[in-house]
C-alpha cells in the first residue's frame, strides 16, 4: 500500500483537531478537499498567463516613442514573429495548440486516472503543467523568438492539463460518495474562478515590465501545490483504513 509520505503529519494533526464533533473519516475528507480544491485552482491559474501576455506579445505601437533605426516598422514594439501582420493568425495558433492537445488527451487521462494512482498522476500532472509555463517564460529570459518553441510549450501544457480534472473528480468521489454531493461540489467548484482570477491579476502584476514573470510566477505555484499533493494527498479512503462512501465498510482495509 502507497501511502504518501505525509500521511503521518495528517494523522498527528488529525488526531489533536478531532473530537466527538470531528471524527477521523471527517478530518481526512476536510484535508483532501482543500488539497484537491488548491489543485484545481493551480490548474486554472497557470492557464491564464497566456491570454494577458498576447497583449504585449502584439500590440499597438502608434502611442509609443520608437527607439532610433526603427524605420518604417509599425509593429517594432510586438515580439517576433508576433511582429507582422499575420500575427493574430500565429497567436490563434498558440489557443489552437493547447486545445487540440487537450481535448485530444483527455479522452487519455479519464482513461488513465481510473487505473493508476491518483497522488502520482496529479502531481506529475500539475509539474509538468508548471515546467510548460516555465518554457514560456524562458522565451522572455533568452530572447527567443521561434514560433515552434510556442507551440510545442503550449502543446505540453494542453496535454498536461488534462491530468487535472479526471484526477481531482475522481478523488472527491472516492471520498465524498452521493450523499450531500451537490452542495459540496458547488462549493468545491468555486475553484475555477478563483484559479481564473488569480491568474488574471499574476499575469498583470508582471506583465508590462517582465512577461517571463507572468509564467514564472505560476509556474513555481504550479510546482509546489504539486509537491504538496505529491506529500499529502490520500486518494481513497480504504488507502488508510477509513470506510469508503461508495462500498460496504467490509471492503475497508485496516492498516
């Protein structure tokens, strides 16, 4: 049995915050709704970079005073080859790719998710979404300008992405079974806005001095919330001797 190499400070923690009120069953869901709750909104933040960066990627050079040796170029401030007038073609490319990967993968991930552990699948999952974004900020760092770079980082991340919501579903389930499922999933739920918004105001605080931070930034949240899952997370209940919501307690493994 895996279990993660946290599980002993959720138990030593567990053990002083329960009471008659709290018992052990309630704290551990308590510990994998948070975990799964801040998972998803990484998924969510690290998503949104793109979309603020595009603004400066290719933008309105008209207000802005030209450097010396510009020329004619009316596009000298936009970053090659986002400097042409194809380039909401080319940025249309980068949407293109990270959703072409990421439909097409999660027919993949819902498959895998059942089948493997869900601790190392969402933690592989959120690092390599955070070393996706990470690629997009070194394009900022080295002064790299090819179009492929781009796509292939967005490609990563698309197919990355998908890791995230079979993963952290099937763990609620696990956990929190049919009964109360609606309002608990609403509340959970919140995390898609919140992941939304963070990601909007990361991406803004950096992005007219230092774009690459605007990958950066996430990325590096994207890799903790990871190692955290990585230490924490307990996938199902009968992992941990704890009955499961959805089988008959006699299925309950006690360790």
């Amino acid at each position: 049995m895996d279990n993660p190499p946290g599980i002993w400070v959720v138990r030593k923690v567990g053990n002083k915050c329960c009471d008659a009120r709290i018992n052990r069953t309630s704290w551990y869901r308590a510990s994998v709704f948070i975990l799964t709750y801040l998972a998803y909104t990484g998924y969510h933040l690290s998503r949104k970079p793109i979309s603020v960066v595009k603004n400066v990627l290719y933008q309105n050079c008209s207000g802005l005073i030209p450097p010396e040796g510009v020329g004619n170029n009316s596009n000298w401030c936009c970053w090659k080859p986002f400097d042409d007038v194809d380039a909401p073609a080319l940025l249309a490319s980068l949407d293109s790719a990270f959703l072409f990967c990421y439909a097409g993968a999660m027919f993949v991930s819902g498959f895998i998710a059942e089948r493997v552990n869900l601790r190392y699948f969402l933690a592989l999952g959120m690092i390599f979404s955070g070393i996706a974004s990470y690629l997009l900020g070194l394009t900022h760092s080295f002064n790299m300008h090819n179009l492929w770079f781009f796509i292939i980082a967005q490609a990563i991340g698309g197919i990355a992405q998908t890791t995230g919501w079979p993963g952290v579903v099937t763990c609620m389930g696990n956990w929190f079974g049919k009964g109360k499922r609606g309002l608990i999933m609403g509340v959970w739920n919140s995390h898609t806005s919140i992941g939304n918004i963070l990601g909007s105001l990361i991406a803004g605080a950096y992005v007219e001095y230092n774009w690459g931070l605007s990958f950066y930034v996430p990325a590096i949240i994207m890799g903790s919330i990871g190692f955290l899952l990585f230490l924490f997370l307990i996938p199902d209940p009968t992992d941990i001797g704890c009955e499961s919501p959805n089988y008959p307690a006699q299925t309950v493994v006690n360790i």
